[in-house]
C-alpha cells in the first residue's frame, strides 16, 4: 500500500479531521507544535474517504480560521493519486509564541510576501500594539504599502488587551532580555529578516534587538528613543513622580509634551482612560519601572572612538518638534552612522507622531522603503497623487529627495555624505 508524506508548518489553530491521516510525528510543546519542526502527516491510500467517482472532491484539513493558508507544501509521493490537501490562512490573527523569558503575544495582519522582509512594530510604555499603531496602520495611504507585506504586532509581555495580572514577585524581562525574545517570533513564523518600527521604549527594545542580531535587521524606524539610561537623579524624581502622581499621569508624562498636558487635549484625555482601562495597572507598572532602569545603548558613531558599535542597517529617527523626547533622539542621531541615517522631525507635532501625523509619517515612510530597494514608484501612483506633505532637506548634499543610503549605494555617493540627513515635515 502507497503512503503519501506531507509537511506543514506549525500552526496552532487547526485540527486534522480526515479519514486515514494521522500524526506520523510532531515537534516538542503544547499540543506538539515547534516553530520550524513542523508536523508530518502519512496519508494511507486505502484508508482515502470515499469519494464519488464522477466528482472526486479534495481532502481538506479543517481550521477556524477562514481564507486559503499557504503553509501547506505539496505531498511528497510518487503515487499519481497524491493528491494536495488544502489549509485555511492561520497565520492572520493573533499568536502567544513561546520565548527564553516567557510567553509574547503577537498580532499578525497579512500573509509573507515572497523574499519581503516583515514589518515588526513595538510600542510604548503605557500602550499596546492597538493604542499605538491602530490610527497609522489604518491610514489608508499606509494599508497602500502594507498590502505588500506582512505586518507583525508585538506587545510587551502582560500589556495586551485582557492580559492576565502576573503573580507578586514576577521578575519582568529586562530590556536586553525584551529584545532577545524576538529572534523566537521571527524564527516562529519563517521570517527572513524584519523592518522594525518602534516607539519610546519599543523603539529602544528594537535598537538592541538590531545590535544583537543585525542579520535579522533591514531597517529600523525609531520614533521618541532616548539611548540614555536614567541616572540617580532621574530615578529618585521618577520615583517622587510615583508618590505624588497616578500611573496614568506618570505615563502621559512620558508620552506627550507640557503643553499637551497643560491644555489637556481631546487626545490626552482618550488616552488617560484607556491606560486606565485597558492595559493592566500591575503589568504595566512591571514593564514601567523596567524601562526606567535601563542602561546606556552602547552605540557610538564609527570613528568616534576605537571599535564603534552602531547600528548596522538603515535607520529613520522620528519625532515631534514638541515631543518630550526629542532631546534624547538629537543624541541618538549623533551617535548613528551619518551614511544611513535619516532624522525626521515633525513639526507642530507633539509626543505621539504617528497619532496626529499619521499622513506625514506614511510619506516619509514609504521613502524609506524605497531608499532600502522597496516599494517601487510605479506601484505608489495612488499614494504619490494624494500626497499631504512634501519632504524638504534640510542639509542632502544635492537637494534631491531625502532618503536612507543603503549597502547597495556606490562607495562615491557614500563618500560624498559626511553627515546625517535631517528632514523636516
């Protein structure tokens, strides 16, 4: 009797509900599933569901997710009746992935495409992937580059909508160790490499996510990252903050500008009740005093000192002309390679960029994609015709549209840029 071998990808969704298929073996974990090991499946030709002669219908594997999934690869048998199983999409939704510090819950929108790099985004202190990214990624010139990738929500471990409280005595993940559970996701879902886009303390995990794992790191867009540790100084009025102010209030200081608060904006006021609301109080004071126990990034700009660490990859610093944190990405910006670095600061924009400017950002954001070979002109027609804002250089060497240098430049152009290129919106 003719056995016909199948090979799917991990998928922790669906169930196999066809006569004469069984497990032949699994990987390691709960409900026998492993990134990259995969499931084997031995289909029994005489153990085959009775079928109709006249009208032969395929074999399926049943999921509760809809739509066509492509983890499903062609059988391997040389019987002419092998025959391919198809697969509902399992991959859109969203995934708990089992890292070496603890469970990470990540939202996937879209399925790969091709040799395409993913999309990996990060938030902030006091937010989750919804609260931070929901009005950009929604944007409807920005669904116009995303529909060519896909898209890879990451939240902090416990900031999630209904995340479970974590027990007394929890010792949260570290920054370095926040970063070092990434390569899990990437390699969970067969990613290659990722561009990733980080805010505040997400931006500051994906630094060091890109410092040490620069292979699976395209290009970085790093919005409100300070590199600097907090010194005593910052600690002891972090902590009298603690004392005297709520955890909301402690957390909209961060994110948003004095004059923000001062006039106490429609958005300021939508964002104290829902980090009030919805992530929970106890995890968020966990991921809180994490970030403000950070240390330094080790980056210096090449040349400055002997054996610079930098970031490796292309890289677009963000921020508001009114944010609180543009202090701390001015020194980040001096101490990145000038020869792929590109400094956008926003204007009349405040803490939150990709909230209220969320047009300009799209515009800057689709350059960058093409700078690293991404996004040709020719599939932006739509995006390029309802262009909200212009990009002006304030010091590119020829005057011509700003954009990171990538690996792929002439040694000549690179030669030629002798300082970061600061774009103004």
């Amino acid at each position: 009797m003719a056995e016909c071998w199948l090979h799917l990808s991990a998928c922790p969704q669906w169930r196999p509900n066809l006569p004469g298929l069984r497990v032949a073996s699994r990987g390691k974990g709960e409900g026998g599933l492993s990134a990259g090991l995969g499931l084997r499946y031995k289909l029994r030709q005489g153990a085959e569901p009775a079928q109709s002669s006249a009208s032969p219908q395929p074999a399926t594997l049943l999921c509760p997710t809809p739509g066509p999934c492509p983890r499903l690869t062609q059988p391997i048998c040389s019987s002419s009746s092998a025959r391919f199983l198809t697969m509902p999409e399992c991959w859109d939704g969203e995934h708990d992935i089992e890292t070496p510090y603890g469970l990470l819950h990540v939202v996937i929108r879209g399925s790969p495409k091709g040799n395409r790099p993913a999309i990996l985004t990060y938030h902030d202190v006091g937010l989750n992937h919804k609260l931070c990214f929901n009005t950009f990624f929604n944007y409807e010139d920005m669904q116009e580059i995303t529909k060519h990738f896909v898209v890879c929500h990451v939240d902090a471990p416990g900031q999630q909508a209904g995340a479970s409280q974590f027990p007394q005595g929890y010792q949260y993940p570290s920054m370095d160790q926040l970063a070092a559970m990434l390569p899990s996701v990437v390699q969970h879902f067969g990613f290659k490499y990722v561009i990733g886009i980080g805010v505040g303390a997400g931006a500051y995990v994906l630094a060091k996510f890109a410092l040490i794992f620069p292979d699976l790191v395209e290009g970085l867009v790093l919005m409100n990252i300070d590199p600097n540790g907090k010194g005593w100084i910052d600690w002891a009025a972090a902590k009298l903050s603690g004392l005297t102010s709520t955890l909301p209030d402690t957390v909209l200081s961060h994110l948003f500008s004095q004059e923000e608060l001062v006039n106490n904006t429609e958005l300021v006021q939508s964002y104290r009740q829902q980090i009030g609301s919805v992530v929970n109080q106890f995890n968020l004071q966990l991921f809180l005093n994490m970030y403000n126990s950070r240390r330094d990034l080790d980056i210096n700009r090449p040349g400055t000192v002997p054996n610079a660490k930098t970031l490796r990859c292309p890289v677009m610093l963000v921020v508001g002309d009114n944010a609180p944190a543009e202090e701390g990405v001015v020194e980040c910006n001096s101490k990145l390679d000038p020869t792929n670095t590109t400094f956008l600061k926003m204007a009349d924009s405040g803490g939150l960029p990709q909230v209220t400017q969320p047009g300009k950002l799209t515009e800057a954001f689709k350059y960058f994609l093409q700078g690293m070979g991404y996004m040709p002109s020719a599939s932006m027609t739509r995006l390029a015709r309802s262009r909200t804002a212009s990009l002006t250089s304030a010091s590119s060497v020829d005057g011509t549209r700003p954009r990171a240098c990538t690996h792929s430049e002439s040694t000549e152009v690179m030669g030629q840029i002798n300082h970061t290129m600061e774009v103004s919106c």
